[in-house]
C-alpha cells in the first residue's frame, strides 16, 4: 500500500496491523488534517479528521488494502462531519498578517468547497495537482479547472487584476 506522506512523496507501507496503521497515521494525518481543515475550516476539519482516522482503525483489515486510502479516509471524514454549518477559516496570524491579504479568509469561505481546497492545498501548502485530485479522487484536469475558476473569483473579490 502506498500512501502521500507529509514530506509529499509517496510512502510504502509495506505489512497489516497495528505497527502500519501507527505508520500510516505519522504520515497521512497532517495532510488529511490540512485538506479537511481546507474544505471545513480548522475545526470541523480536525474533527472530520479524528473521525476519519477513528474510522480507518476500525476498518483497518479493509482500508490497509485499498488503493487509496488517504482519499477514502478523506471521503469518511467529509460524510462523517457534523451536518453543514457556518465555514469558519481560522484568522490570518499575527506574525504573517503583513505578508496576507486581510480579505484572504472571506473571500475563500465564498468559493465552492472544491474551489477552496484545490487554491489552499496547491497555493498555500504547494501541493501538487495530481496530489489534490488523488485525494479528492478526481482527473488532475478538473482540479486544474477548480484551481482557475477560484483563483478568478478570489482576484475578483479581492479587487486584484491579473496584470502581475
């Protein structure tokens, strides 16, 4: 089983039981976290992902072998969260609030949940394309077109052209 480990290379993970599941959470749950915080704000995500992680050591037997199964737990942690409320990003901190758009947190909470994580995982924490769109379990071109179109809404909220 491979799994997207929090350097950002893939990580084999190589026996069932407990000693791989421990493994496999040192390496999955910090970009599960930040993709769920992405999609929920910070804290149903953290709870979305303690849900998730909860789930994945049930199951562990079934989840060990798939394919995926940071994106699955993904999937477990979105349906697993408390019914929709409020999007709640958490403020822009104090000690990079120079280097931040005030507006940034606003604005994000008015792009689709899609939109949003494909801008905060590849623009703020450099993830990858492909690495969104395996998590989401999407084509790398339909993350590329969340990306665009919310880059374009946040310009335009923002007030910022596109000339440099």
């Amino acid at each position: 089983m491979w799994c997207m480990g929090v350097s950002g290379r893939m990580v084999r993970l190589t026996h069932t039981g407990a000693g791989t599941f421990e493994a496999f959470v040192r390496e999955a749950e910090p970009r599960l976290r930040i993709a769920l915080a992405a999609a929920m704000g910070q804290q149903r995500g953290t709870d979305a992902t303690a849900e998730a992680l909860a789930y994945g050591w049930e199951h562990w037997d079934r989840v060990a072998v798939m394919d995926n199964p940071c994106g699955y737990l993904y999937r477990v942690g979105r349906s697993r969260a408390a019914v929709a409320r409020e999007l709640c990003l958490p403020p822009v901190p104090v000690s990079v609030a120079s280097r931040v758009e005030p507006g940034l947190p606003a604005a994000l909470a008015t792009l689709s949940e899609r939109q949003r994580v494909a801008v905060v995982l590849i623009c703020g924490y450099e993830w990858t394309p492909r690495e969104v769109a395996e998590l989401l379990d999407l084509e790398v071109p339909t993350v590329a077109t969340h990306l665009r179109r919310g880059l374009a809404k946040l310009r335009q909220s923002l007030k910022v052209n596109d000339d440099g």
